[in-house]
C-alpha cells in the first residue's frame, strides 16, 4: 500500500514565498503523483483530494505496518541560498530516501542534500516518520530558484516520484 499525504494542512500553510504557500504546493503535489498512481491502477491513500489537505494526525492513521508512506514538504531557510532535496526517515525507510533524492534533485538541477534521519530537519511532524513514513523537503521554496526550477518541472517530478513509489511498493 502506498500513502501519500500533503504537509502542513488548510489551516497551517507552512512556508511562505511572496503569494506561495507550502501548503498549497505540497497538496498540488500530491494531487499529481495521485493522478499517476491511479493511472497506472495503484492501491493508494491520500490525505484529502483537490484542495482538501487534512492534518497530521488523520495523515498519520493512513500509516499501516508495510506501508510505503510520504510525506510531500517544502524547505526554508532565512538565507535564501540554501537550496536542494532532501528526505527525513528512520533507517528502514533510508533507501527510498536515497531513491527520492536522486529523482528530484536530477529532474530540477538542484543539490542532492541527502536521506537524513529523524532529527535533522526543521519541521517537528516527525511523528510522521515515527509511524515509519518519510518526509520528502521537494526543494527550498525560500529559493527562488530552485522554485521556478519546480514550476517549470512539477509534472515531471510527479511522474518520477511516483514510479520509485510503485518500485518500492513491489519490492516489498
Ligand atoms: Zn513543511
């Protein structure tokens, strides 16, 4: 089973770049890699479709032993720099990270920061991975760069992240 949920919620926008919110990038995200998965007739939750992004702790219940579970967010940082892909996990779930991290950061040419553990990020979901799901940080939306580099590719990005879900998915 594979769950894709989309970070922060209709009432938490996360990050914020100019109009730009988190919330409403990470939900369209889901969307297209949801429109992906059903056309290639994967078994899949979300956390809400269209506009509907729910919290995270209905996010979490979707969570089951053997899930494939990610969570789509976006970074930020005050200096504005800062920029690529990176995913939060426990161990088990590292692989995938690298797997991830690899997809986005070729399609958008933007850096490779790496599958780190729980602790390393800004955001305090974690409870997230500690149902055993991954947190994937898209790219820095406080980068204007990278943005348009995501604006410009998103569908394209969907598609890929969805085929190493489906990868994972089988694998297991
Ligand atoms: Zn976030």
């Amino acid at each position: 089973m594979i769950v894709i949920t989309a970070g922060h919620s209709n009432t938490d926008p996360g990050a914020v770049n100019g109009v730009v919110t988190e919330a409403n990038i990470v939900t369209d995200f889901r969307n297209m890699v949801a429109y992906y998965l059903r056309r290639s007739e994967r078994d899949f939750r979300t956390d809400g479709e269209d506009a509907i992004n729910l919290p995270l702790r209905d996010a979490i219940r979707l969570i089951k032993p053997g899930s494939i579970a990610v969570e789509f967010h976006c970074n930020a940082h005050a200096n504005l720099a800062a920029s690529g892909v990176e995913t939060l996990s426990g161990d088990e779930m590292r692989p995938l990270g690298r797997r991830l991290c690899d997809t986005v950061s070729v399609l958008l040419g933007i850096p490779n920061r790496g599958a780190k553990g729980e602790a390393s990020g800004q955001h305090s979901r974690l409870g997230f991975v500690q149902a055993g799901g991954l947190i994937l940080e898209l790219f820095f939306l406080s980068n204007n760069h990278d943005l348009r580099a995501y604006l410009d590719k998103k569908w394209l990005v969907a598609r890929a992240v969805a085929q190493v879900l489906c990868d994972a998915d089988d694998g297991r």
